[in-house]
C-alpha cells in the first residue's frame, strides 16, 4: 500500500511555471501530489463532502463549505480522505501584493486571517457566488491566453473579497488594538526572518518594543512567548525539509542559520522532543494512510 508521504511531486506546466498562482481540483493533488516553494499561499476550498484532512502530522475533519489556510511554511505534508471535493489554490504575495492589504479596509480581515491557519466556514449563499468564481478560474487558469495572469488577479481576489465578507459576518476581525498589531508584526516578521533571527531582542527592535514587553503581548494573546514562537517556527521548518529524503542535518541546519551542527542538534531534540536521526527514520512509519 503507499505510504502517506510517498505521493509524486507536482510537475507545473511550463507556461505556468512563471506565474505565481496554481489552481487544481483536490482530485488532481490526491493524483500528481504537491511540492510547492516556501513562499506560497493555500487555500483549501471544500465544496462537497465530509472527511478528513492531515497537515503536517495533524489530522482534522472537514465540512462541505469550509475553507482552509496555510501560511508559507506550514506546509510539508498534505493528505486528504477519500469523498471530499473541491479546489486547492496556491499563491504568492506578490501575486496579490497581499502585505498592502492591511492598509485597505476591504482586505483588512484576510490580511489577519493569513496570520494564523485556520478553517473558516462558509454560509450557502456566499459559498454558490464562491463556487461560481472559482469554475472561472479553472477555466481561465487551463487556456493559457492573453492577459490570463491578470484575468486571474482579477477573479481572485473577487474570491477574496466574498471570503472577508464572510470574516466580518463571524467577527473574526474586530478592530486592531496596538497589542494585536504588534502580535500581527511579530508573526509577520518572524515567517520572513527566522533563519536570520533567533532572539525575541531582534524582534522586539524591528517593532520598538522592549523585549520583556513583546513577550508580554504575544503570551498575553497566544498563550505562548515570543521565543517560544520564534523556536517552532525554526522547528516547523526543519521538520518540513527534513522528510525529504535528500536532505541531510548538516544541510538543513545551515540553511536555518546554525554554524554547529551539535547546537542544531540539540535545538531539534529540546524543540520537537525527538532526535534529528529518529525523526527520519519514524516520519514515514508514523503518517497513517486513510
């Protein structure tokens, strides 16, 4: 039987290999997988049934009508059970220059919902006008025509814009406190910044705060300190190259930023709770096939 992380990688067709925006259907991902760069969007949209979804070792249900997100890093593994349907999409933020939309009141509440993973459901009215936009740009996306970059753009962001329409019904984007945007500006800046910088004093500069008080308000707000996030960022990411089996400790490690292999090491063990070595060795064994 294949194992669960033994799924193809995703071959982008050659006049798409330049444009930062990917449309399939979940059929099409169960059959050719993914292997997206470190710098893409996802959003996964379910239009018809009801089932289960594994992300990077998490198992979770899922609904018709709900949406999921993946931040840029989240990603090293995705799964989905047998009966859902629906539309995976991946972007950058160049693509929809998604870091301007904090200073646009229509964007505002996805700009905040990009800055954790979550599922968000939709209510039938708005998941029909959804569904419809989202037909378009299969279409759109499979023509290879003129101008099809920015006739996606377009549609897209359409899509977005039903999608906040639809966070503000739920109240999932009151207001910002200055709290919540120095938390927004952390996590922001630690996605672009961790292999860089490791300490809450690097961060806390960029945001002029002191350190003690940014550790203050990402606990406050989170339930974890600033380190610790800044420490499972790191982990995330070495755990998502490491089950890649051509990636070897010593090359992940300096790709994250450790000149010491040793210290790289014991920051995997005291983070994950696992060795390096038994962490490739277990992943394959521990990713249950549905």
């Amino acid at each position: 039987m294949k194992q669960f992380n033994d799924f193809a990688p995703l071959h982008f067709e050659k006049a798409s290999y330049c444009l930062p925006f990917k449309i399939h259907t979940i059929e099409w991902i169960k059959e050719n997988g993914i292997d997206l760069p470190n710098d893409y969007f996802m959003l996964i949209w379910i239009v018809a049934g009801n089932g289960y979804y594994r992300l990077n070792l998490q198992k979770e249900s899922v609904n018709t009508n709900q949406l999921l997100l993946i931040k840029p890093g989240q990603l090293h593994d995705l799964k989905f059970s047998s009966g859902l349907q629906g539309y995976v999409i991946s972007f950058t933020d160049s693509f929809l220059d998604i870091e301007d939309y904090s200073r646009e009141a229509a964007y505002s509440p996805i700009y905040q919902m990009f800055s954790q993973t979550q599922i968000v459901s939709i209510n039938s009215e708005l998941a029909d006008d959804m569904n419809d936009i989202t037909e378009i740009m299969m279409k759109e996306y499979s023509r290879h025509n003129l101008y099809r970059a920015e006739i996606l753009k377009r549609y897209f962001k359409i899509f977005l814009i039903y999608l906040s329409r639809q966070l503000e019904s739920i109240e999932l984007a009151p207001k910002q406190s200055r709290n919540t945007a120095i938390l927004q500006n952390f996590m922001a800046l630690l996605d672009k910044n961790f292999r860089e910088y490791k300490m809450v004093a690097d961060y806390a500069d960029r945001l002029s705060v002191t350190p003690n008080y940014l550790n203050e308000v990402v606990k406050k707000l989170t339930g974890q300190s600033a380190g610790h996030h800044i420490r499972q960022r790191v982990a995330a990411e070495a755990k998502r190259q490491a089950v890649h089996p051509d990636n070897c400790m010593k090359k992940i490690a300096y790709d994250l930023g450790f000149c010491d292999m040793a210290h790289f090491s014991k920051f995997f063990k005291n983070t994950t709770g696992v060795s390096f070595s038994d962490f490739k060795k277990r992943e394959p064994v521990l990713l249950p096939v549905f």
